[in-house]
C-alpha cells in the first residue's frame, strides 16, 4: 500500500471546531506531509500517530486490535501513550462491545467515530476530556480502533477523523511494528465460499443448487459450516463477515 506526499496534500485540512488551534500554510502542510512518509518508510508508527493525533486537535492516542481485547490483558494495545490503567480499563469495555455487537453492526461502524464517555471511577490526564472518541477500520481482515483522548474545551471533526482513521491504516500497514496480520487464515472451503458469493448476490439455496449442480440440503449444510466457522448466527451476518474480511 503506497500513498505520494501529492496525494495527501490534496486531502481538504482537517479542522477543529471549538478551541482554535491555529492555521496550517500550504508550506507547513507540506512539511507535515514529509514527514508523515519518512516516519512511514521508517517504520515509526508512534511518532506519526503522535503527529496525526495533534494535527486532529487531540491528545493521546491508543491504536487497538479489536479481536484481542476479547482474550483480556492488554495485548490489544499496538501502539498507545494513553495510562497503563487506562489502558486495561477500556480493553474490559472494547470485549465486552465486541462480544456484544454482530457482524453487520461492525460492518456499519467502520469510519464512523463514535463519542463515549470512560467511567466515573476512571483516573484521567490533566485537562483531558472524560469522553472519548473511538474509529474502527480494518486493515486487510484484521479489524483495529484509533482510541482518541482530547482536551476539555475541543470538539473533533468526524470529517477530519476519518481522514486521521484511513492515514492511520496506511501507516499500520506500514509499520512493523503494528503486527496486525490476522492469527490464522480463513479456513472456509472452495465450496463453502462459492455459496457465500451467490448468498451475496440474493440466490436462494435452491437457485444456489441448481447453479452448483447439487442439492438444496447440501447448500444449506455448506451454509450451516460458514456460520459456525464465522461465529455467525444469519446470513446476512455471514455475508458482512465476508465482505469485511475480502472474501468475497
């Protein structure tokens, strides 16, 4: 995955509403740019996550791989410079919305920031805001979340926080560091994949039976395999896990 320094200069700037935060020239624009890809070609995740962080108006930032925080500890965090506490607290909040929420629903939220407030009882940085906004993107099948912290008197731009999210997946994807290869490969059948391609595109099992060539309890046995290799309950569950994940 490459990105030219042409490319991102050509992205509107992301704004802050609220606290002024000063202006960026076209020459500091392309300042901070250079420097987003050498720390790219570098393999400095947490230095250009510190920079697009207070580029966004924000904080402290917490790049988190979503399918860890089920396992509990805190090898979740790739990348973070939010509290250790603070860390082990909100990956307890992360499993549990995991847990919670089905494919679809995490098909929706992807580039969708999402404001939250930590709890009453958590011990905050100086100054920061007790609520908190969290993106969730993928990069390849691994799904992640850029967790911002902010100031009390800022208000963050959705349109400027996707941008951070989007340029945050290049870098992960840039970044050794970042170790967000999925565990393990899809192990859903040649089979089982075709009937996920023609689920997909609205066949029933007995059109998907008469295309294949076999019958309609055989489609529906290859469609059973792939909800319970994919933890999903319906199909359309089964159809976002597969389009999420590339697979069809």
């Amino acid at each position: 995955m490459t990105i030219t320094e042409t490319e991102i200069a050509a992205r509107p700037l992301p704004a802050v509403q609220g606290r002024f935060v000063g202006t960026s020239s076209s020459n500091a624009r392309r300042q901070m740019v250079a420097r987003l890809i050498d720390h790219a070609e570098r393999g400095h995740l947490a230095k250009a996550l510190t920079l697009l962080t207070q580029h966004v108006g924000a904080s402290h930032y917490l790049l988190a791989r979503c399918d860890r925080a089920k396992n509990g500890g805190v090898d979740f965090a790739i990348c973070s410079d939010w509290p250790f506490d603070l860390v082990r607290r909100i990956g307890r909040v992360m499993a549990d919305s995991h847990a919670k929420s089905n494919e679809l629903e995490k098909c929706l939220t992807v580039l969708q920031p999402a404001f939250m407030m930590l709890p009453d009882e958590a011990v905050l940085p100086r100054g920061v805001s007790r609520q908190y906004c969290q993106i969730a993107f993928a990069v390849g099948r691994v799904r992640l979340s850029l967790l911002l912290l902010f100031p009390q008197d800022v208000i963050l731009s959705r349109e400027s926080l996707r941008e951070v999210a989007l340029l945050t997946g290049y870098f992960a994807c840039a970044a050794p560091e970042a170790h967000v290869e999925p565990d393990r490969e899809c192990d859903l059948t040649e089979r089982e994949l075709e009937c996920v391609f023609w689920i997909a595109e609205g066949k029933t099992s007995d059109e998907i039976a008469v295309i294949l060539g076999i019958s309609r309890n055989t489609i529906n046995n290859y469609i059973t395999s792939v909800m319970r290799k994919t933890a999903t309950k319906t199909r359309s569950e089964a159809i976002a896990y597969s389009v999420r994940n590339n697979l069809v």
